[in-house]
C-alpha cells in the first residue's frame, strides 16, 4: 500500500501541525472542525525562489520572508516533471494529481467525462463556512477555477464560468468579463451575485453575493493598472470583510498572484518583480489578520516555478535594482507602443531605464515581422532583461520544487520535502479535524483490517482516511471509496464523517477499475 508517509510526518513535525488543543475537540464521533475557523490560501502563480529573492533585492525583504514555517513542495503532474497551473491547482485543491490541463478531475489524459473530485472549497461549504476566490487572473482562469469547478479542459472557460452560477462561493473577484455571456451574468444574478466592474463598484457593494470582474481578460499588470481597477489586496480584505459577514462558521477564501506567472513566461523582469510584491502585500496583509487570532491558518505557496529566472547574470552586484523599481510599464505595454508605431527606443528607453544599442534594436526589430504574437514582448523582454542584470531559462513552466510557507496556531518549521497532494491533505485535516491523525504502525494495521472487513465509519476513520486520498490500489482504499468510483476523495471522507457510509453488502460488486499512473505518489 502507498500511503501518505510524509503527512504523518508533517503533523508529527509541525508545518501546519498540530494546532493548540484542536485535538481535544469537544463535538460527537461524527462532528467536524477543530481549532481552525478560517483558511486562507495564498498561491504566487509561477513565483519561484529567484522572483522571491530578486523582489527583496529591488524592494528590500518581504513579508512572506519572515514567515518561519517553510517546507518545499513538489510539484510534478501526472503529465511528468513539469506542471501546468491546471494540473498544480489540482492537485492543492483536492489533493489528486492530474493531467495537465484537467481541473480538478480524476480521468484518463483524453477523458472526456471524468470523475469530478471535491475540493476543499467545497467541503468547507460543507461545514457552513462562507467561501470566497479572488485572483489577478480571469476568475475562470485555472488556478480559482481548480477550487470550484470541474471539467476536463482548462480552455472550457465558459463552462466554468456556467458551473460558478451553480457553484455557492459567496465571493469570485479578478478579470474575465469575457468569458461571461449576458445570460450567464444574469442567472449569476438571479442566484444573489452583485456584479462589480470597477473599483468604485467594489467600494460601494451592498450586501449581496460579489462577482466582481475587473477586466474583459486578466487584470492589467500593476505596471499598467489604473485607479479604475482595485489591487490584488484591496480586493482581498473587500472579500474577507464580506466573508466574515456571511460565515458563522468561518471561511476559506483562495487569493492568487497570478500575473506572476505571465510576466515570467514574458521573461518581464520588471513586471515579475511588481506582481511579486503586490502579492507579498497580500502576506502582509493576511499576517496581520492573524497576529492576534487563534482561530485562521494562513498558506503560502507556489502552484510551479516559470521562466527559471535566475538573481542575477554575473558575479557581484549585477542587478539593476533602481532601474527595475522605477520601471513605469510592463513589457506587454511596450510592445504595444512598438506596435502602435512608437521607437524601439523610445518605447522602451522612455519607460525603463535602459540604453539600447543598435544591436538591441535590430533584434527587437526582427521580431516585429515574426508571426508569434508573443514574439515582440519576448524579444522585448530578453534584451531589457541583459540591461537589467537577469537571465532566464526560458519562457515556459520549469519543474523544481516550491517553498510552501504557513502562519497561524502553533505553526513551526519544517525541513522535509512533501507534494503539492500532501499538502492538500494536509490543510484539510486542519480544516476538518483541527489535527492530523496520529497513530503507530501496529494500530493502524489494525485499523486498516478492521476497514477492509467492515468498512469506515465515524470521525477517526475520516481523518485516517485523509491519508489515503488517491486511487483505488488495494482492499483498504476500495472500502474508503464510498461511490465506488475509483478513487477517495474528499467527498468519501465527508460521507465517512457524515455517517453516509454503505453496508459491507451493498459494497459487494461496486468496485471499479481503479485509475493508475506510473507519476502516482
């Protein structure tokens, strides 16, 4: 049996471990929750460690660097080493690899109708907490759409935005007006959503359900934004504020960084470095919120690293960092410009602090003949990069492991390496359960004979469960998999806790063939 040894090992260990006297719960066999009453997930889409370090050197220390329980993630698909954000959303929404591409499904790579997986949003709703998904990105961009959607394509963005209607998060905020047609905004508002289209909407919203699309696409980078559009962290204290209002029981909200990765697949050093920092004021922001409570776990990751920016090109002191603070636009803006028959040079001269040489002209030149559309802001974006005392390994997701960070009860430091899953599993314990399970090798073989022969049942079988979480392998997990549909997943542990769990006999002859994978944890 493959089982999550290195969760045992977290909670053991600390990194989000055991929180305070959680464990002490007071409710029934079958109640839910623990210490922790509200959840923030904060993801730096593509933020690897060098945009990190190379935003402290422009911008001095961040706050997520001050933040002491750090553990490093793995962030592998079930595609292979390198991940798309669809596939690491997935997986830290639910706890399940997948595909690249796939959003919080469990299916063959050209599945059309695969096994929809809950995720931990959704059981939150479950335990009557309000709900909420803010990012820079289009709402049903992959990252927010992991959380609550679930389809076999990540381009299906209509129909996620169609499943949010139907979907009770109480807040969704970013860009993506586009990908709501007239009829799907209205049944948005028959179901409550107040539709917010700008900053002064957002600052004047009444007290319904918000929906706040801030763009037609993404949210312009920080570089380019307006007044006109509220910032990465005035929506997401606009959405705690609301959540606090409409969750007795608490709340889990999602917030990403996520022009982070886009700048960095743009190799724009100066727009990495400002959508780090805008997303570095959300941990600020989430740190204060916590400082004087017992009761709010916050998280801090990054879904995959992009682009292998490395801090610095050379020896010593290589990185302009004045030129780069006081960069007034993002590479996508100057190639408009460009396009828009402005210089080379001043287009790019006139916004960052760089001197071309001829050489730099004609190759940014040669790019405006190419028939990749993100020929020209590449170009742009290599040569601004030399000037500027960084380099890049290319222009795509790379596939080394993540920081992952913590704050909130008894957080502690850990050393370990785990999987973006485990973490997934991890953060759900806390949320169900207030702790992790904690038993030793004989009681838990124990355990698992007891659950091969009768099945699951009750509050400590659900949070054993969690361990589990994954395909059907063996007698155990077949027994865990409530639906008999070839997997555990959240929804079998809610069942376990709930008590919805089968007779041995009406379990007979509903196995099915379990879905494998040689990426498989």
């Amino acid at each position: 049996m493959q089982r999550r040894q290195f969760v045992t090992a977290l909670g053991a260990t600390g990194l989000l471990g055991a929180t305070g006297s959680a464990g002490a719960h007071s409710g029934g066999a079958d109640s839910r929750g623990g210490d922790i009453e509200n959840v923030i997930v904060l993801i730096g889409d593509g933020m690897g460690f060098d945009p990190i370090e190379v935003t402290s050197v422009v911008h001095g220390d961040l706050s997520l660097q001050s933040m002491t329980g750090v553990g490093y993630t793995r962030t592998n698909s079930r595609s292979g080493e390198v991940t798309d954000s669809a596939a690491a959303g997935t997986a830290l929404a639910t706890g399940h690899k997948a595909y690249n591409g796939q959003i919080s499904v469990r299916g063959d790579e050209d599945d059309d109708d695969p096994t929809a997986l809950l995720t931990q949003l959704e059981l939150a709703q479950s335990c009557g907490k309000a709900t909420g998904l803010v990012s820079t990105t289009r709402i049903t961009h992959a990252t927010p759409a992991a959380f609550a959607s679930h389809v076999p394509d990540r381009d299906m963005e209509e129909a996620i935005a169609e499943q949010y209607v139907d979907s009770d998060v109480d807040v969704l905020m970013g860009g993506g007006r586009r990908e709501f047609s007239d009829d799907v905004l209205e049944r948005m508002r028959e179901a409550g959503y107040e539709v917010l289209l700008d900053a002064d909407d957002l600052q004047n919203a009444g007290e319904d359900r918000l929906l706040g699309l801030f763009a037609d696409s993404h949210v312009p980078y920080t570089l380019d934004r307006d007044g006109s559009v509220p910032s990465l962290p005035e929506m997401t204290a606009a959405a705690v504020d609301r959540l606090e209002d409409d969750g007795d029981d608490g709340f889990f909200l999602m917030v990403e960084g996520g022009r982070i990765d886009h700048a960095e697949h743009g190799n724009d050093v100066q727009s990495t470095v400002a959508e780090t920092r805008e997303f570095d004021a959300v941990v600020d922001w989430a740190l204060e919120y916590v400082a004087d409570r017992d009761d709010t776990l916050v998280v801090v990751a990054s879904d995959h690293e992009t682009g292998g920016l490395a801090t610095g090109s050379g020896y010593g002191s290589p990185i302009d960092a004045e030129a780069i603070r006081n960069a007034e636009a993002s590479n996508e803006a100057v190639a408009e410009a460009v396009e828009g028959d402005e210089s080379i040079s001043g287009a790019i001269e006139g916004r960052v602090d760089v001197d071309l040489t001829d050489d730099d002209i004609d190759r940014i030149d040669d790019a405006t003949e190419a028939d990749d559309p993100y020929a020209l802001s590449n170009a742009i974006g290599a040569v601004v990069s030399d000037h500027l005392g960084v380099s890049w390994a290319s222009d795509v997701h790379t596939g080394p492991a993540q920081t992952v960070m913590a704050a909130g009860p008894d957080v502690d430091p850990f050393n370990g390496w785990i999987h973006h899953t485990d973490l997934s599993v991890t953060v759900t314990a806390l949320l169900l359960f207030g702790r992790l399970a904690d038993v030793d090798e004989d009681e838990r073989e124990a355990w698992e004979r007891t659950i091969a022969k009768n099945g699951p049942t009750g509050r400590r079988d659900a949070c054993l469960a969690l361990e589990y979480v994954g395909p059907v392998t063996d007698d155990v997990t077949a027994a865990l998999d409530l639906d008999g549909n070839g997997v555990v997943d959240y929804r079998d542990v809610l069942g376990i806790l709930e008590g919805d769990v089968p007779s041995p006999a009406a379990r007979v002859g509903r196995r099915r063939e379990a879905p494998y994978s040689a990426h498989d944890v």
